[in-house]
C-alpha cells in the first residue's frame, strides 16, 4: 500500500510560494503532484489556442523542477471528476489537496469531487492561493459583499497586514515529496493541439522599472508601460504575494490594480449568475442589435476608428491588447455598434491569453454600464478623442494598421453621433429613465 498524499496543481503551476501544495508537505510524507489536462475544459477551445501551448511548456518546466528535487509530476489528460477518484482507489489516498478556483463550472466541479472522495473515506483541501482576499474575506460591516470598488478598496487595504502577503515556506518540508516514478506526459498532438503556432510569452521576471512608471505610462498603448503579468496570474505562474508585497513597495496605482483583481474574483464568487446575466437585472432589458458585416469588421480591426481597429489587430495577432484600448474596443462594441457586451466577452475569452473569466466579464460589464462599480450609461468612449489622447501621434495605430491614412483604410462603419443618440435612447427606454 502506498498512502500516497497527491496535491493537484491548477491555476497554481509553480512550488515556490503555493499555499495548497506547503499545506500538503506540512501534514507528511509521500506527496504526489499532479497535473491534469483536463478534456471538458480542452474540448472548447480552438485547436490552435496558444493558452494550451503556454500551459503545456510550463508544465515541461515543472516537471524539470521536480526531477531537480528527486521527485516527479504525474501529468494526465481526462476528466479530473473520473481521474481523481481512480487514483484515490489506486493508491490508497487519504487526502487530497488543491488551490481554490472561484469560477462556478470549477465549483461545481470540486463540489462533486468532495462528495466523491469523501465516500472513498478520502478528504479534499483546498487553500487560498491566487487572491490576496477570497470570497467573504472583505465584506460590509453587515457581512453583504460590496459592489463599489472604492469603499471595497479601502477596506482591503485596512485589513491587509504583513502575514496576508508572506511567502509560504514550501521548501522547509520539500523532502516530503514523494519520490515517485514519472508518468509519461502526453504530447501537443495527444491533446489535440498539434497546430499551435510557437510564440515568445511575456516574462515571467517582474519589471521593477516598468512598475515604478506605471502611473505615467499604464494608458499610453504605445510605449511599454504595462507588466505583462496577466498571463502569469492567471496560471500561477507567479505568486500574487510576491507581486502584490513588491507594488506595496512601488507603486500606489499598480497595488490598486491587484486589488481590482480580487473585487472581481469576489463578485464571481458571490453572483456566479453575472456571467451570462446583466449584474444590475434592469439592463437585460435592453434591445441589442446584431448586424453579423458589423461584428466581423469589428472582430477583424477593420470599422473605420483607428485606435479600434488597432487594438482588436493586437488582441488577433498576440493574444494580448492594452488596458486603456480593451475599454475603448469594448464600449464601442457595445455602444457604437449596439451589439450585446457577451458577444464580446466571449470573442475575448477566445483570443486573450490572459484570460480570467472574472476580470473579463467584470470588464465587460463595466462598459455596457450593466456591471458592479460600472461606467453610467451615458459616458460613451469617443474613439477619435480616446486616440488624440493617448496615441496622439499615431505610434500604436500605426504598428497594428498599417495601411491607416490610405485609400485602403475602410470609412467608419458607424457615425459616432448617431450612434451616440441611437444607444442614449436604447437604454434609456430599457431603464425607463428619461
């Protein structure tokens, strides 16, 4: 009988500083790691999606990291809700661990593994490691969840202390890793993703000078002025500790946007329904247009407003637009072109390889005005002034389009007076406003 301990890696893939997996080493010996390619997250995806091939190359890593340690990460492709209980049974598990994931397919889903287990006498541990603060950790003084950013943010910050941002010390009990033999990792082609076109992913390094700056460059899409960290987030790849204790240090601005990161995961948690429903109910009342020639020049960067088009090329090309843009390309979406913020949601969660379900629907929401903390109706991004503020010599527009200012450039595919008074009126007979 073996008594293997396994701890499961998801949105967590590293050892350093990972709370499931020290809570594991801390209770004994003969842990076993484990990654799942799981095929009903797989199934739904392109069969180029770079995502997978960022995944499948970190878990190379991961696997050289264990192999370092004298120990192996066994790596499967299925259903985790069939190959975890198999595994249990297998070889004789008493106790599970993971991180804990916020989306509410992912509830479900550990939900039904918990109940699983615990007929196989086996428990199931989760630990809090991607969100500084989870679920009902920040709430109101009467223990319902906030829907405003700011009072949230500052009762954040009021709690936050030296211990929340502390790294765990995984290598204190690293010798409790089991010493087990490796599973063969299964290929690209095993998992259907055989066409994925090879690409260079942002730095996993944190850019201390790009931090310090990112109050005078985070909306100037031309420079580079952003981390990039995005991706590593979302994949564990870096400790939200380690990244949240060093913006502590560094930049006010950035710090905050940490923390709008878990607003948002806390709202998911609460209101799971904000994924396919408007989180203000009123604002499902609004009649959307769809014009399929409309959604495909908008998809394709091809509507006639540079700074649009631009970012929608970026997002097409790299899996990656700029913040200041996203906000701009969404809300002419939604407000130029009258087409239903989901629509673009999930053209989003296609092509970003940062991809939080919770950000991007935050997101999303925000700028239909339908969201928590969300921009009011009427403000409607103007596209020709949102370039002449922050890409007023055309550096960005012209990286992405390069046939801007040619007779080859499409005319705008909407005025943006019209639309402007066409959308005030829409939503104002859904919210019965006058």
């Amino acid at each position: 009988m073996e008594n293997l301990t396994l701890f499961w890696h998801r949105r967590d893939l590293r050892i350093s500083d990972n709370a499931g997996l020290f809570k594991a080493l801390k209770q004994g010996k003969n842990v076993q790691p484990i990654f799942i390619f799981d095929t009903q997250i797989l199934s739904r995806l392109p069969k180029n999606d770079q995502r997978v091939l960022f995944i499948y190359q970190t878990i190379e890593e991961l696997r050289v990291a264990y192999e370092k340690l004298g120990a192996s990460l066994w790596v499967f492709r299925g259903n985790p809700t069939e190959l975890i209980p198999e595994l249990v049974k297998k070889h004789h598990i008493q106790q599970v661990f993971c991180n804990r994931d916020y989306e509410p397919n992912a509830i479900q889903r550990d939900k039904f593994i918990h109940e699983t287990l615990q007929k196989l006498d086996c428990s199931f541990s989760g630990s809090k490691d991607q969100v500084i603060f989870e679920k009902d950790e920040v709430v109101k003084p009467d223990g319902n969840p906030y829907h405003v950013f700011t009072p949230y943010m500052k009762r954040w910050k009021e709690k936050l202390n030296e211990f929340y941002l502390k790294p765990y010390p995984v290598d204190q009990y690293i010798s409790n890793l089991n010493p087990g033999k490796e599973v063969p990792l299964p290929s690209l082609k095993d998992l259907g993703f055989s066409d994925v076109q090879a690409q260079d992913f942002p730095s996993l390094k944190i850019p201390s000078k790009i931090i310090q700056n990112y109050h005078n460059t985070r909306d100037i899409p031309s420079v580079e002025g952003t981390s990039r960290l995005s991706l590593h987030l979302r994949f564990g790849t870096i400790s939200i500790r380690e990244l949240a204790k060093k913006a502590l240090e560094t930049n006010e601005k950035y710090f905050n946007e940490l923390i709008w990161r878990d607003f948002y995961q806390m709202i998911l948690y609460w209101y799971p329904k904000s994924v396919n429903h408007a989180f203000k109910s009123e604002y499902d009342r609004i009649e959307w247009e769809f014009d399929q020639t409309q959604f495909q020049s908008w998809c394709e960067g091809k509507t006639g407003y540079p700074i649009v088009d631009a970012g929608m090329r970026e997002l097409n090309e790299t899996g990656h637009m700029h913040n200041r843009v996203r906000m701009v390309v969404a809300s002419f979406l939604c407000k130029h072109l009258l087409h239903d913020w989901r629509l673009g949601e999930r053209y989003f969660a296609e092509k970003l390889l940062d991809f939080e379900l919770a950000s991007n629907v935050g997101g999303w929401q925000w700028a239909a005005g339908s969201g928590v903390d969300a921009a009011p109706y009427f403000r409607i991004f103007n596209p020709t002034s949102q370039q002449e503020k922050f890409d007023p010599k055309f550096e960005y527009i012209r990286k992405w389009v390069p046939e801007f200012g040619s007779a080859d450039y499409p005319k705008p595919i909407v005025e943006h007076k019209w639309a402007r008074e066409r959308i005030l009126e829409r939503y104002k007979k859904a919210l019965n406003t006058k």
